[in-house]
C-alpha cells in the first residue's frame, strides 16, 4: 500500500508539493476552501524570476530607511500600529540586512530561482499550459539620468552571481517594448526570467494535472491538525482526513494551524495590491515590466494589464488602504497608454514573508510527519516548484535539487 498524504493549501506551493508527492509514489489528498490558485497565487504579477535572488532586506535597506520614515515612499508603506504589535519580527528582518546575513541567503535564493523556469516549463509542458508561457525575460526601468550608470551596476552584479542581463539605453528600450513611452533612461532585461498571462491557469492546470494522475482535490475549510498514534488528522468543515504524513502549505495562513501544536512560527505579511486596466488599441507589451523609482510592475495579461503595487506592512486581515496603488496608477499611465478599468474590483493579498526573507522547507521539529512549505514571499509563485521538490525529496529520503539546509525549519523552530 502506497504511503499518504495531505497537502493543506493549494496555491501554487500547495500544489507543487502534491505533484512532487505524487511522484514519489504516495497517494495525496490536496486540501484548500477555494478552488486552487484563488488567493496569492492568484494575484501576483506572473513573473517567473530567475533574478530574485537579492532579498529585500540586505544593507541597502538600512540606507533606505530615512527615505522610508515619512510613510509615502511608493515601495513601502506600513501601519504604525502593525509595527508596533510586530516588535521581534521587524526586529529580526531588520537584522538579517547586515551584511554578514547577506552572502548565504543570496545563494540559498540562487538555488531556488535557477531552477524556477526550468522546472515549470516542464511540467507546463505536461499541463498543457506552455503557451501560456512567455519566455522574454523581465524588465527593470529607471526614469532618472542615473539611470544608466544603475542598470550597468546590476548588470555587473547580477553577471557576478551567474544571472544574465541586457542594459538597454533610451532607443534600445524603444526598439525592445515599442509601445513603452520614451520616459525611461534605462532598462535592465532581465533574459533567464519568464512570465505567464494568468497565474491561477497555471496553478489550476498544475491541480488538474495532479487530479488525473490519481490525485484527490478537496475542498473544505481546515480547522484543526492533530497528531494521531500514526500519522496526522486534518478536521475540516466537511469531516476528518487522515494521512501518514501533513504538509502545511497554507501560505499566509501557515503559521495559524502550527501554533497549537507549540510551534511558533515568525511568520508576516508583505501585502500588495492589483488592479486590471485596459490600454489603447493595438498597445502591447512583451514582457511585465518593474517602474524601479515609481514602485509598481505592469504586467500584461490574458484579462488585461495588471498593475501591481509596491509592500505594505499591515496585518494580513486589515482593511484595504488603496492609496500605494492609486498613486501607481498615473505613474504607470506615463509609462503606458492605460485606458479604463477592466474590473470594477482591486485586489489585494499577502505575501507570506520570514524574517530572513527564505522559506521554511523541511519536517516540524518534534513532530515526525508534519511537513512545512511556505514563506516564499516575493518569489512563491515563481519558486513552487522548486520548494515541492526539495519537500518531497526529503519526504521520501532522496537527495533534493537543492541544498535544503538554509530551508530548514529549525532555524526558527
Ligand atoms: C502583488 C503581488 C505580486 C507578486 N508577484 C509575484 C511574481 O511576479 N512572481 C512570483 O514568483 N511571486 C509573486 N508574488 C508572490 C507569490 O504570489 C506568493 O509567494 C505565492 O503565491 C505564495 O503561494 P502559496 O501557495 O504559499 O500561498 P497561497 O497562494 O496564498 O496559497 C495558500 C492557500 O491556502 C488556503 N487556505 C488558507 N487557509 C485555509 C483554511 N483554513 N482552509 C483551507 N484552505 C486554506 C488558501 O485558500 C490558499 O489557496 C507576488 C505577490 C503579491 C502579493
């Protein structure tokens, strides 16, 4: 009889964990109270990034801190009172930008985005979903005449770190996005990333996948885990299941289920915001693109362009506050010809962020059988795979692809 399991969540890492599983010959229940891909994994900007590999709190964060202090910088927003609620949190992410923190997590998210478009290209391939798949890189865009001198710097360092780039001046970005307005100094095309033009497709065709190779997909509210004398059971509001092993993979509502069992885990948000816009006739883009000083991306979709905001640091469940994204929009309108609202709605979700800006990946201390896979914060959508992988790898005794180590829960736990 082959082994069992449950997969709580079903965003792309939930379902990427359940396909790796599978794989690996267990018979997987996949469990998520909405259909899969219908919350961060829904909303993203669709880039998978092979260049992600600088976490957002390495020492330039300290230099950006002043700039940061007014509460109006497009990048980042916060709640004073998340904050002060989030002492040891914001504490511990800020000290992971010391430079010391800074060369093993480089490395650590190295091993994780050079398998990203590889892995998902696979099994697209296998889902069926390769055309929705666009493999024309990612653009970085600077709008001030230090521009240049910027891109060429992180071309440098990216090149340095294995990752190629392309730095294009002002006629050379015209001639790669035409229908970019000339507003722009610089670009850096980031060539080893792709994008896709829906990321819930993606997830679903992946759960699909899963479901006709044998796969159960369930849906239900989880409400409670729970060692058993053989595995773990999962109460949900459609009964109990039960498995020789459980995989948390509930994103930004990971750390919830954990806590009765004694784990407490250092979990926070990112969130951001979305919006869908149509543009003017005939307008195009090939590739999303990132407004480095305005803080958004524009990334084109099946349903229209989608521009997403820059991080705010709130709790997860706090009401919307739509001032990052509604100052995004007429910058982005300077860069693109934006027309109306393509949806009346503005979405909003969390980006599941550890203080060292690494995931969890690997088995609860004290707790054989209970699997951890989240925290991928701004790289969930694109590193999936790759974390299921690593999950099921280790699950079944193998060697993974990459260097669990740095993954490991007990860095926390
Ligand atoms: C604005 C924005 C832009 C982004 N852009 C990119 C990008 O371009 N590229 C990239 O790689 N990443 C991007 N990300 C990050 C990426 O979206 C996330 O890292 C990723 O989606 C996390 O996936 P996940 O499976 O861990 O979580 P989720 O997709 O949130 O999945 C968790 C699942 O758990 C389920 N769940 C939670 N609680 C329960 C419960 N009690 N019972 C049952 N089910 C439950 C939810 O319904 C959900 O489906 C972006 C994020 C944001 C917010």
């Amino acid at each position: 009889m082959s082994r069992t399991a449950i997969v709580l969540g079903a965003g792309m890492v939930g379902v990427s964990c359940a396909l790796s599983l599978q794989k690996r010959g267990f018979a997987v229940t996949l469990i998520d109270r909405r259909e899969p891909g219908s919350e961060t994994s829904y909303g993203n900007a669709g880039v998978i990034s092979r260049a992600s590999i600088l976490p957002l709190n390495n020492p330039s964060l300290w230099k950006s801190l002043a700039a940061y202090l007014r509460n109006d910088h497009p990048a980042i927003r916060y709640r004073w009172g998340h904050l002060f609620k989030n002492p040891g949190w914001i504490l511990r992410f800020l000290a992971e930008a010391r430079p010391s923190r800074l060369q093993h997590r480089i490395a650590a998210l190295d091993s994780l985005t050079s398998l990203a478009l590889p892995l998902h290209r696979a099994l697209m391939d296998e889902a069926g979903v390769r055309h929705r798949l666009r493999e024309t890189g990612s653009l970085k865009v600077w709008r001030s005449e230090a521009g240049p001198e910027k891109a060429q710097a992180e071309k440098l360092w990216f090149e340095d770190h294995g990752v190629r780039c392309e730095v294009y001046d002002r006629q050379g970005l015209s001639a790669l996005e035409p229908d970019l307005n000339p507003i722009f100094s610089a670009g850096l095309l980031q060539m080893d990333s792709g994008s896709v033009d829906w990321p819930q497709a993606i997830v679903q065709a992946y759960a699909a996948l899963f479901a006709s190779r044998g796969g159960r997909v369930v849906t239900a509210a989880i409400e409670d885990l729970s060692k058993t004398a053989d595995g773990w059971s999962v109460r949900t509001d459609g009964g109990e299941k039960r498995a020789d092993i459980a995989v948390i993979a509930l994103g930004p509502w990971s750390a919830e289920i954990l806590k009765p069992l004694g784990l407490a885990v250092p979990l926070n948000v990112e969130r951001g915001y979305h919006r869908h816009y149509h543009a003017q006739a005939g307008r195009k883009l090939s590739r999303p693109f990132l407004d480095v000083e305005a803080a958004y991306m524009l990334a084109p979709m099946e349903k229209g362009f989608r521009l997403t905001s820059g991080v705010e640091l709130a709790h997860r469940d706090a009401p919307d506050d739509h001032a990052q994204i509604d100052e995004a929009l007429p910058r982005a309108k300077e860069a693109f010809a934006l027309t109306q609202p393509a949806e009346t709605t503005t979405w909003r979700g969390s980006r599941p962020t550890l203080p060292d800006s690494l995931p969890m990946i690997g088995e609860a201390p004290q707790n054989p059988g209970l699997w951890l896979a989240f925290g991928n914060q701004h790289i969930g959508f694109s590193t999936g795979p790759v974390t299921g992988e690593i999950l099921a790898a280790l699950v079944a005794g193998e060697t993974p692809v990459a260097d669990p180590t740095p993954f490991a829960p007990e860095r926390y736990l």
